[in-house]
C-alpha cells in the first residue's frame, strides 16, 4: 500500500520555507515595495507596463502577481508570453519583473539585456548572488531582491527542482500586495501569518483517504489532463510540469496539442470556488468519454461537488483547507472567464497557495510511489 509520509513530510518542509518568509528584514520588503510603489505611481502620464519574465513556475508565480496587479487601472500587467501584447515599445514607460532561482536562466539573462538597452526599468527576485543575471542587475544598477535558499538539511524529493524558490516567489509577492496601496511594509508580515495559518491546515488531511486518493490518481496508464482558469490555472500548470517530469503523459486542457479525451485518461480540475463554468463543462465532458475526474476544490458546496456525488465518485474529490473566516472569498457564485467580477479577481490567492502546497506535496509522493529520482527528472526538464 502507498505510504504518505513522504506527503507530510513535504508539507512540513514547505512550512518552513514560508517561515523563513516571515523573518526577511523589513529593510528588504521595504526596499521592494517602494521601487513597485514608484513605477505605479510615479505621475509620467505615459502607459505603464510591467511585464513578467521567468520561466517554468518561476514564470507561473509571477503571472499570479501580475493577475492582481489589475487593480491598478493605470497600469497594464503583460507578459511576453502573450500572443496580443508581447512586443516592447520604449515609447511606453516600462518595467521587467523578472524571477530565477537560479540566476542562469539563459533566456531571463537576455530578456534583461534586452530591457536594459531599450531603457526599461528592472527588478530580479533570485537565490544567488554569484549568478549571471544577479551580476548583469547590479552592472545595469537595478534592483535586486534576495530569496536565500533555506539552511537546513533536507531530501531533495521534498522539494525537488526548484519547489522552494518557486513557492516563496509566489507567496512572498502575495504578501507584498495589501502594502502596495499605502507602503505599510507591516501589512506584508501580516499576511504571511495569515498565508501560514491556513498552510498549516493542509497537516490535517486525513491520512486514510490521502492514501486512496493517491493510489487511484497515480495508479493508472492513460494521460493527465490538467486544468485551471485563472491563478487556480497557474497552480495545475506547475502541477502538470511536474508530472511530466515524473514521466507522465500529461496535458494542459486547451492546449492546441491536446488529444481528446479517451477512456482511461484521468481529468485534474482545480477550482477553488468549484463552480467555474469552464471547469464544469470541462467534467461533464471528460464523463461523458468514460474519464476519470479527480478535482481539487476548496469549496464543499459547489456544483462540482454536487456532480461527482451525482455520479457516485465524491471519494475523488480533494478539499483544500483553509479556515473558516476564509471561505468566503469567493465572491463570483458562477465564474467564467468573461463573467469573473473584479472583485473575485483581486482575493488574495489562499486557496492557490494551499493547492500549490498540496500539488508539490503530491509529487513528492508520487516520487515515492513511482520509484522515480531526481536524475531521472532532470533530464525530462528542460
């Protein structure tokens, strides 16, 4: 039978990476908030663009970022990645936000050459200091902010590849959001205590049916079909590319290369709401080829919730936890793409955080359980 204790050993690791989130000087958050604060305010009547500039989850992180920097109605959140907008114009007043654990992302370090020489302004969020694009910020005199990596010792199945930059990318830029307005930079600790109460929740999974749950995800030969819409999106993305290089074959819904649906195939929705339309149609779909559906939602009144005990498979489902005076920060009751309210746009993303957790754990079970290593997994990333 699988074991779990890789899964909760997992969470405890990731636990201590957003502990280590709480205790970075406020001189350095201060720091980052300001040069933020300063290109969103700044009076220049020009269009103002900040654009993303990462790769794999580093890049998915900060897309979680720039998602809610729609609330700013003078600024325009883009990435190059984006087939309408991704062209620079030096006539706009511009910024790079640019994100790699490792500071040697080849493409990141030219895209920063690029910026630099088109005048932009630049920021680089990295763990080492003795890195190409470290060095390359600090030669064009931009800023540079500091995630060190944690000191202590630990598997690396626990938070393999890049897990643990990836993961305080996400919610350090998280904590940073509610001090933007006023530059509060206490609001930022605030909400990392806010973001660890409800990580803490995930130890609580009941073990038995954690158990379960894996083995009948995992314990399959069809493909993986991931899907998401908007920041839930971004966490299956990153759960996706982690599966792919276990060796799986999956998918990302949507994608222009992906097949149908076939019988055998598994379909991995996350929605914290549970109600997203596209989500729904997406089961009915997947239900209707004989697929199986294993959703990860956070909300145990929804209309997928209410589907899959329709169907006789409500064991499937996995709830994230998160607490009581949190479950309502789901304000659009029937979410679309088109229809999402700003509100529902600008929550704070902690059912997102709690998924991305739980999904980094779920790998490092599936590594147990699949006998793969690390090595093996390298080679597969690119």
């Amino acid at each position: 039978m699988i074991s779990t204790a890789k899964f909760y050993d997992s969470i405890d690791i990731q636990l201590q990476f957003l502990e280590q989130l709480k205790h970075i000087p406020a001189e350095e958050i201060d720091g980052l908030i300001k040069v933020l604060r300063d290109f969103i305010f700044q009076a220049d009547k020009k269009q103002k663009v900040i654009y993303g500039i990462g790769e794999g989850r580093s890049a998915l992180a900060l897309y979680d970022f720039l998602h809610q920097l729609l609330k700013y109605e003078q600024l325009f959140p883009a990435t190059l990645d984006d087939p309408i907008r991704r062209y620079f114009d030096p006539d706009r007043s511009n910024m790079i936000l640019s994100a790699s654990g490792s500071g040697g992302t080849e493409s990141v370090i030219n895209y920063l050459e690029d910026a630099h020489r088109l005048g932009a302004k630049e920021i680089l969020i990295t763990a080492k200091t003795d890195s190409p694009a470290y060095k390359k910020i600090k030669s064009h005199n931009g800023f540079v902010f500091l995630i060190e990596d944690i000191k202590l010792e630990k598997p690396s199945e626990l938070a393999v590849m890049g897990s643990e930059f990836e993961l305080k990318l996400c919610t350090m830029l998280n904590g940073i959001l509610p001090a933007l307005d006023s530059g509060d930079v206490s609001l930022y600790y605030q909400q990392m205590d806010h973001y660890l109460k409800n990580a803490r929740l995930l130890r609580n999974i009941d073990n038995e049916y954690l158990r379960s749950w894996i083995d009948k995800l995992l314990n399959r030969r069809g493909h993986f079909i991931v899907d998401g819409v908007g920041r839930s999106g971004f966490v299956a993305k990153a759960l996706g590319m982690r599966m792919t290089h276990l060796g799986q074959n999956v998918y990302i819904k949507g994608d222009a290369t992906t097949p149908s649906f076939v019988r055998g195939d598994v379909y991995i929705p996350v929605s914290g709401s549970g109600n997203t339309r596209e989500i729904l149609e997406g089961m009915l779909k997947a239900r209707s080829k004989g697929v199986d559906v294993f959703p990860i939602t956070v909300n145990k009144s929804s209309r997928m919730v209410e589907l899959l005990e329709e169907w006789g498979y409500e064991d499937n489902i996995i709830f994230i936890p998160v607490e009581e005076g949190d479950m309502g920060i789901f304000h659009d009751k029937a979410p679309s793409k088109i229809t999402t309210t700003k509100l529902n746009q600008m929550r704070p993303s902690i059912s997102e955080i709690n998924s991305y957790i739980f999904t980094n754990a779920i790998i490092a079970s599936a590594i147990d359980f699949l006998g793969v290593d690390e090595k093996y997994m390298k080679r597969i990333h690119w």
